[in-house]
C-alpha cells in the first residue's frame, strides 16, 4: 500500500503541466538557488524539472533544503510546484565591515596605525561606568577591571548599565578587527574601573579610590570622562600622587560651556595641575558650545557626534568632552608604546608641543592632539 501510495504521489507530481518548457535547456545559464521542499518526493521531482546529479552542490540535513544550480525556467517551474516550499536565489554574504569614526582620522590615528603604532603593551584605566568586556570589539584588549561598588547590581566592573564607559573604552582600544569601530589605540590594555554606578552617578570618595587602584595596578594612563562642579583637596592629592608616580592623568574638561565662552567652566579633577584636561571640538574643528572653557583646558580632541561601542554588541554616537578625553588617552597610549623612554611629564609637553594650534587657549589648549606629529618628533 505504502508502495502505491508513493508512485500515486511520484504521478501526480509528474501531472503538473509544464507549460511546453524544456527545463533541461544546455543552453541556459545556470545560477545558485536555495529550495526547500515539503515533503519527501524530493528525487523524483528534481528528475522531473531535469535537474541532474551535478547540479546539487549540497544537501542539508537537519531541513528539507537543497542548494541547486538551475536555470532560470527550472527555476520558475519549481517555484510554481505544490511540493516547493520556498524557492529563492542564493544571496551573497560580506562581512561586517569596519566604520572608521571621523575623530580617529582627526588625530592622525589611523595613519600611525598602518605604520605600526597600535598602542600595543600600555595599560590604561578607565575610571567609568564600567566596560562591557564581552562586546566584540573590546573583548581582547580588556584585561582587568575593578568596582568601587559592594552592591549586587554595581560590584561587577564589567557589567556597564550605563553604557558610558563602554563608549569611552571603544574610542580608546577598539579592536581593529573588521567589525564595527577602531580606536585610536586597538592593541592598548583597558582595564575597567568601575568608578560610576549604573545610574552614571558616583563620589569624589569612589574617584580616589579608582585612582589608587590604577597606581597600585601600575597603570599608565588612567582616562576620567566624568567630573563635577565642586573642588576636593582630597581627589586632588591622589591625581598628584598618580601624577608623581609616574601615570599619565586625562580628563573632560566638563560640559558646562557657554556659547562665547567667556568664563572659567572647567569642572573637577580636570582643573587639577597633575590632570591634564580635555576640551572637545567637532569635525571642522570648531568647539561645541558644550566644551567647558578656562585656563585649565591644555589640550582638544574630538567630542561631538563620536561613534563608538555600546554595551551588547552595539554602537551608538554621543557627544560631550567625555568622547573628546579618550581620544588623548588613545594618543598617549600609542605614543608611549614606542617611546617608553619618556617620563609622564615629557610625554604630556610632547602631546602639546605637537598639537595643532586652533586659536584661543581657553578653548583649545594647545590645540589639536596629533599621533603621528608626536611619534615622528
């Protein structure tokens, strides 16, 4: 019975009309098709539409799906059949390609990349909200972290709640890896210092706390995307002690500017002498109105509308001197890596005497912070 019943079902499918077309015409080119079939009359209706041995290039297992090379009528044929499930051309894939975001050409990064200036070695601390250490384009350069944090929800360095961090650590040390983004410095060491809680809110107390772990790590750079209004002689003796044990100390300068910039709106630690702080400028150049102002301010780099990583495999664009301070984190680490030599005083003055000089010093420090101009003097 089961027999007759398969050469009834084998018949019926042989009863389709094919319309007078010859499906096995050598003549027509052939193409890559993906067909799935319901149901296991699978043989017979390929020998049907002429489909022969060598145009089946693979066969799954775990669906009723061939890859097949027909020709456009085959193809239309069995597209029509009642036993063809789905029919579709076999698409071409590509990988993900990697976006290069502007700021990292703004300070000469991806030309001292393809000489060979990755950062490659340097330990930089990123005193944030924490660094999603699985994103993909982080993952290999994370290499520890810390949490100021005793609670379940804070005391993981890695888990990022707010994202903030794991933005500033891709402008750093993205991974130069064919996916998503590239920092200024994708083979630098990140370490995650959990210094702002998921709600992006922290302490001067849980600052100086990250700033000791970073000397007791042996930390070269330590970055500081955060800030506030208020001065603390405390915060500001370990940024010196940090300063005096040898670590570079960045920070946003805030976001607190004004249109014309006319008044002192550099926040804390950034204002510190031992800290060197970062004010932003956009694609031309130009400080956003948001870019605190003072004498403090020492050097710019990129701040407005700066791709970078986000927690979950993601990425997103954001503004403010917290995207500007990375970048020169980024720069000392790639500099430092191929002048070791250096104290953290002479690669500071090096980073301002090759900068490019955007005018007033109030807004710009010394200008524009350049890679390459700094490896080459």
């Amino acid at each position: 019975m089961k027999k007759l019943l398969s050469v009834i079902l084998l018949v019926a499918m042989l009863a389709v009309p094919f319309n007078g077309t010859v499906f096995a015409d050598d003549s027509q080119e052939k193409e890559d098709y993906l067909v799935m079939f319901d149901g296991p009359a699978y043989n017979g209706l390929l020998n049907a539409f002429g489909v022969e041995g060598g145009d089946v290039v693979n066969e799954y297992e775990l669906l009723d799906v061939a890859h097949l090379e027909l020709t456009s009528d085959q193809a239309d044929g069995l597209s029509n059949h009642p036993h063809i499930e789905h029919l579709e051309k076999n698409a071409e894939a590509h990988k993900v390609n990697q976006t290069t975001p502007y700021g990292i050409d703004q300070v000469q990064a991806t030309e001292a990349q393809n000489q060979g200036h990755t950062g490659e070695g340097v330990d930089v601390a990123v005193l944030d909200t924490g660094i999603d250490a699985s994103h993909e384009d982080l993952a290999a350069n994370v290499q520890g972290g810390h949490s100021v944090f005793d609670d379940a929800e804070n005391s993981d360095p890695y888990n990022d709640g707010d994202g903030h961090g794991t933005h500033v650590a891709g402008t750093v040390a993205a991974a130069n890896n064919d996916t998503g983004v590239v920092g200024v410095a994708p083979q630098a060491n990140l370490y995650a210092v959990k210094v702002l809680g998921n709600d992006g809110s922290g302490s001067y107390a849980g600052i100086a706390e990250g700033i000791e772990w970073s000397i007791n790590n042996g930390m070269d750079v330590v970055n500081m995307s955060l800030g506030g209004p208020t001065s603390s002689p405390i915060l500001e003796e370990f940024a010196d002690l940090a300063n005096e044990e040898g670590l570079l100390v960045v920070a946003a300068a805030g976001n607190s500017g004004s249109s014309l910039g006319w008044f002192d709106t550099v926040n804390y630690p950034a204002k510190y002498d031992s800290v060197m702080a970062v004010g932003a400028v956009d694609e031309n150049n130009n400080r956003p109105s948001f870019s605190s102002t003072g004498p403090a301010v020492e050097i710019a780099a990129p701040g407005v509308d700066t791709l970078s990583t986000v927690p979950g495999n993601d990425y997103a664009s954001l503004s403010g001197t917290s995207m500007a301070s990375p970048h020169v984190a980024g720069v000392a680490a790639s500099v430092w890596a191929e002048k070791s030599d250096l104290s953290n005083d002479e690669l500071r003055q090096l980073l301002k005497d090759t900068a490019v000089d955007l005018g007033n010093e109030d807004h710009y420090g010394a200008g524009l912070v350049q890679v390459l101009d700094a490896l080459n003097q």
